[in-house]
C-alpha cells in the first residue's frame, strides 16, 4: 500500500521569501509519480508539478521546484519568491505507475501555507 | 485548454430530492473521476471511468450513481442523501496511460444536504 505524509499542517512565510513544504512517500512499487497539486479557498485543485521515480533530475516548473531524495523517500516543494495568491491549501501526492488502467492518486493530508506581505 | 468544468457550483438539497451533478472535459481524456472532499482533508476518491466504462468503483453507497454518457461528459446521480454526504465534490480528468499522467481537475459542487 502506498503512504504520503505531509508533517507540517500549516505554514507561515513572508512575501518574496522561499518556502520549503514536506513530503515523504512509502511505497513498495519500483515505478511511481510524485505529484503536487495546490487548491486556494475556491477549491479547485491545481495541479503545480510532477517526479517521476527514474528521473534523474528535479523537476522545475517556474517557481515551483521539487527536491527530490529517492533513498529518503522524500519530494518536497519549493515555492521561491512566494506571492500572496501561493496562500492555499497543498496536497502531496502519489500514483502507482504500473496501474493499467486509470490512475489512483494517494493524496497526503495537505500543509495550508500562508503567505504574509 | 486545460479546463474541467463542472455544473452546479453550488446545490442544496433535501434528503429526498433527485439532483445530478455535472462534469465535463474536451483535452482528450480517456479516465475521469469523481472525488468527495470535507473540509479542511485530502480528496477521496469515488468512481474512475476508464474508456466511457466504470473501473474503479470505491465501495461508495448506492445513493451516489455515475454515469459517463461519451467520453467528454461524466455525471454523478444523488438520490435519497444524508446530511453527512453534505462536501465538495470534484471531477477530474487524465489521459489513461502513460507515465506523466496528471489529474486536472475542475473547480467542484459545494454539496449541503439539508
């Protein structure tokens, strides 16, 4: 069975400052995607940015990062220069890649960031 | 375009009434899903469609009926709900294969069951 944690159930940052949320992942699978997805007060889910269990690189997507450390079992995000429209609710999550059909996502508890001016 | 829609955005019922909720895609997915969410916790997943067929159905009550009419289109039927069905609800579209296969989702049903 697959297991996302997310520790921190809320987090405080000053705009323009970075901000680093935590994710750790349990999994027996060989083959995983790691997912970040981010959902303001309105309540959709925004999908941020992806990991895949081979590549070799963290992935990178403007100001959203994630670092990546395979035998930690960790993908954090990193949020640089953080905005006051970054306040929202992010949900780490996980998909068994070897599904073959569809594909169910292991979401983890969610950290609410909020962004102070 | 990278939209899920999703009609109503809101909706009271009473614990009698019939309502469906509405969810619609055009990128092209071929699964799409309906999640429950209480406040202030992870989504949960209901129902997956894979091809217009149900394949992943997560032991959800019979009060809650899907339906997928095309490949576009995904309904969710309620019938005879409880307060504590009372959540948001959010559809969710993806391609079916595939190694980067994200879920997009749409903005979601504000649910109160009077």
């Amino acid at each position: 069975a697959q297991k996302i944690t997310q520790t921190q159930p809320g987090m405080f940052v000053q705009e323009k400052e970075a901000v680093t949320l935590d994710c750790t992942y349990d999994t027996s699978d060989p083959s995983y995607g790691l997912f970040w997805y981010k959902q303001p007060s309105s309540g959709e889910m925004i999908f941020l940015i992806y990991q895949g269990s081979y590549d070799q690189q963290n992935a990178t997507e403007g100001r959203y990062s994630l670092n990546f450390q395979k035998a930690r079992k960790s993908a954090n995000l990193v949020i640089s220069a953080s905005q006051l429209g970054d306040s929202a609710m992010y949900f780490c999550a996980m998909r068994d890649l070897t599904e073959t059909s569809g594909s169910r996502l292991t979401f983890g508890e969610g950290t609410q960031l909020t962004v102070n001016p | 375009d990278t939209e899920v829609t999703q009609t109503p955005k809101h909706l009271v019922m009473g614990m009698t009434n019939k309502k469906s909720l509405k969810c619609e895609q055009h990128m092209g997915h071929r699964a799409m899903y309906w999640y429950k969410q209480k406040a202030k916790k992870p989504p949960e997943l209901m129902f997956v469609y894979s091809y217009e067929k149900l394949s992943i159905n997560e032991s959800v009550p019979s009060r809650f009926s899907p339906e997928c009419p095309n490949s576009s289109l995904l309904n969710l039927h309620l019938h005879a709900l409880q307060p504590e069905d009372s959540a948001l609800y959010l559809c969710a579209s993806s391609q079916d294969r595939g190694s980067r296969v994200a879920q997009y989702f749409g903005p979601g049903t504000r649910l109160l069951v009077l």
